[in-house]
C-alpha cells in the first residue's frame, strides 16, 4: 500500500456492540486511520463519542448525511476514502447509497439492508461506479475457513455431498427485549430488523459460512420458523433442509434460545472421500476426515497450511487467533483490494472478503426461509 486510507464511521457510538469491534480490526494492521464520524443518530451522543475516540472536533458530525457532504467537499488528500455502517439493520441503506452516490466506498455489516429490494439497488449502485462495497461476515475471515474452502476447491474430498451448519446461541432465551437490552429490542423489532429475527441475525451468517466453503450455492430450501419466546414478533428460532446447485444436500439450523450455549457455530461437509468440520468457539483447530485414513488436526498458524490461510494469519502457531483477527482480516483484505484500485494496480490474488453480491444473497436468504416457513409447499425454489 502506498498510504494509509481514512474512513468515517456511521453508527458505533457509546454502548454500542459491534463498531467498536470494526475499530480494534481496521486498526489492527496500521492500514487505516479513522478520521471521522457520526457514531449516533444522538447529536450529543454522538460528539461525545467521538471525543472519547479522539477523533477531531470539527470532523465529528451529527448526522451520516452532514457527514457523506461535508466530507466529500474536502480536498482530496483529506476527505475519507470509505464509510464504514454499523447501525442498526433498518439504518444501513440510506448511508450506504448516499456514500456511493458522493463517491465513496462502503464497509457494511450484515444483514446488508433491511429489504431484499434494497440489496438489490445497492448492487445497481455498486455495478454502476464500480466503487467497493465490503460486507462484514466475520467468520469466512478465520484462517481454517479459508484453508476448508480451498481444500474443497482442490478436490480432496471428491464431489461434495453433505453440508451440515449449526448456529446456536442463548442470549434471547428470555424475553430481554422489554428488559432494557437495547441489541435485544432492534433485533426483535420488524420495523427495525427486518423480514426475520434470528434467521436475519446469524441464519445468513450460516448460509454464508455454508456456501463460501462448499463453494455451492443454495438453489431450494424447505424451512421451520419458530417464535419461542412468548410476546416476541419474530423468529427467535429455526431449520431448514437445503439443496445446493452443485449436487449437495444440507441442514442448517439457527437459534437464540438455546440457553446457555455462548457463540457455538459449527460446520461440517463431506465429500465422496472424507469432509472436515469447524467449530468457531475452537477456530484454530479444523478436523479433515478421511474414509479410509485416520482424522488429521489441522492448527492455525503452521507451515504445511496453504498461503491463503496464511496470508490471513499473523502470529506463530500456539498463538491463538481468534475474532478479532477474522474481523481484521476482512479490512485488511478489504482495504488492500481498494488501495490497488486506488493505484490502478492489480490486487494480489490472495485478497478475497464478502462483497455487494454475499449482501443480496443474505437478504435473497432471509425472504426465502420466511416465504418457504410460510409456505405449505415442500420444497422453495430460491430466488435472489
Ligand atoms: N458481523 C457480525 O458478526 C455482527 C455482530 C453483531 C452485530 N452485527 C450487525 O451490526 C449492526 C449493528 O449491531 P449492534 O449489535 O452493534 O447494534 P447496537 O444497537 O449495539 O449499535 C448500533 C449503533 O448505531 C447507532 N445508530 C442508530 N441509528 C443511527 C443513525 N441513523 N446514525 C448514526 N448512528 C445510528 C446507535 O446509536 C448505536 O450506536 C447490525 O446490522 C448487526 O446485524 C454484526
């Protein structure tokens, strides 16, 4: 890279979750300098959150839309180069168009809007001015994620059978939404969630990790959605069958009410001769079964694992990564690929994050499982 690139925060303000999570990672390899903010939808929140960051007085803005304007009127060696969106779902669309719409590149969490419609007028956007658009699907930034793809690439294990992903968490095992747990309240909330409660949260975060692995793409599903806690307006719980384009046949199954367990996102895949299996809560380890030959430990941060899993890996083995190193992984291929388009060179090969394209095939999930939970019909035809 030749200089470090500057980007401007929507949302992450005081009390938030994950925009803190996006600062440890864009900081984690000195590549990127966050230069300035409209970290609430609270103007005093909101300047007070960006002196506890320490981010200058007068580039610490009280709304996205003062932030996308005002920036893009200040000289090119100065203005941000990317904006970041960690708002909740129902605030995602608006900043992001405006932020292309003025020129600039987009980070964004997942889901990536609230509405499929709306995923599919940003990929317009995108496709039109050609700037980026990264999407943050934490977990295909572990290294063994990458290191499980491309061994299914490869062929090891022969034409791919089985996909099998599990998400359980606990946290809304209660009714936590009327309790004051404000993560609680926007994710169970349609206006502000969206179509799908915990299928909108880590369903997709499934069905990414599913198909970025087996490298095939979900083409039917026939899905069960469940409210389980008593008042709740949407999903807190889920299943689905599913059927791949390339032959596979899966299960995944999502849940927020499965007390006690923390973050337990487990996959597994199998292939004519042997599969592997990943557990994020043990994301240095990946287990390669073999039909015929004893199961191989796999251990982040060794010689014999291929160079993209290397690439995104950056301490010696024995040295835990976990995920804040994935989320790191996902700017700093992110910001490689926009520091070549910006110098017109060729970015290395290496280089691969979630894009506009992984953020309608989230929302293109989310409408699917709630018309197939919906519908009497077995079998869904996925549409995106
Ligand atoms: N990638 C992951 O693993 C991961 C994990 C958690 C959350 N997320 C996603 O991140 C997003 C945020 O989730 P969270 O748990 O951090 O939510 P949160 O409620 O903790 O934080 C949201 C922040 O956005 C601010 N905000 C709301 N509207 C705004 C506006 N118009 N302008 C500026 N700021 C505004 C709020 O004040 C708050 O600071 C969601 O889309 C969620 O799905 C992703």
């Amino acid at each position: 890279m030749k200089f470090k690139l500057r980007a401007g925060m929507v949302g992450g303000g005081k009390g938030a979750f994950i925009g803190a999570v996006h600062r440890i990672a864009l900081n984690m390899d000195g590549l990127i300098e966050l230069c300035c903010g409209a970290l609430s939808q609270n103007p005093e929140k909101a300047r007070e959150s960006g002196k506890e960051l320490f981010l200058p007085e007068d580039r610490v803005y009280d709304s996205y839309e003062e932030m996308i304007k005002r920036e893009s009127e200040l000289p090119e060696d100065q203005r941000m180069h990317f904006v970041i969106i960690v708002t909740p779902n129902f605030a995602h669309f608006e900043p992001a168009m405006m932020a292309l719409e003025h020129g600039f590149h987009v980070m964004i969490d997942k889901p990536m809007t609230l509405t499929l419609e709306q995923a599919r007028a940003l990929k317009a956007k995108v496709d039109e001015t050609g700037l980026l658009l990264g999407l943050t699907h934490t977990y295909s930034g572990y290294p063994l994620v990458k290191e499980a793809k491309k061994m299914v690439a490869d062929g090891k294990f022969g034409a791919i059978r089985k996909i099998y992903v599990e998400y359980p968490q606990g946290w809304l095992s209660q009714f936590s939404e009327a309790d004051g747990n404000k993560q609680a309240a926007w994710r169970t909330d349609p206006s502000k969630s969206g179509k799908a409660g915990c299928m909108g949260d880590i369903g997709t975060h499934a069905a990414h990790l599913a198909e970025y692995i087996s490298g095939q793409k979900i083409v039917k599903l026939c899905a069960d959605l469940n409210i389980v806690v008593p008042g709740r307006l949407l999903d807190d719980d889920g299943a689905m069958l599913l059927k791949f384009d390339k032959g596979a046949s899966g299960v995944l199954v999502a849940t927020q009410v499965a007390a006690g367990e923390e973050n337990n996102l487990k996959i597994r895949i199998y292939g004519e001769k042997g599969g592997l299996e990943w557990n994020q809560q043990e994301p240095n380890t990946l287990l390669v079964k073999w039909l015929d030959a004893p199961t191989q430990v796999y251990r982040t941060g060794n010689g014999y694992l291929s160079p993209i899993a290397q690439f995104n890996t950056r301490t010696p083995g024995g040295h835990p990564e976990g995920y804040l190193e994935a989320f790191g992984n996902i700017y700093r291929n992110f910001v490689l690929a926009l520091s070549a388009k910006l110098n017109n060179e060729t970015p290395d090969p290496l280089i691969d994050y979630p894009t506009v394209e992984d953020g309608v095939r989230g929302m293109a999930f989310i409408d699917n499982v709630v018309a197939s939970a919906q519908s009497d019909q077995k079998w869904w035809d996925y549409v995106v």
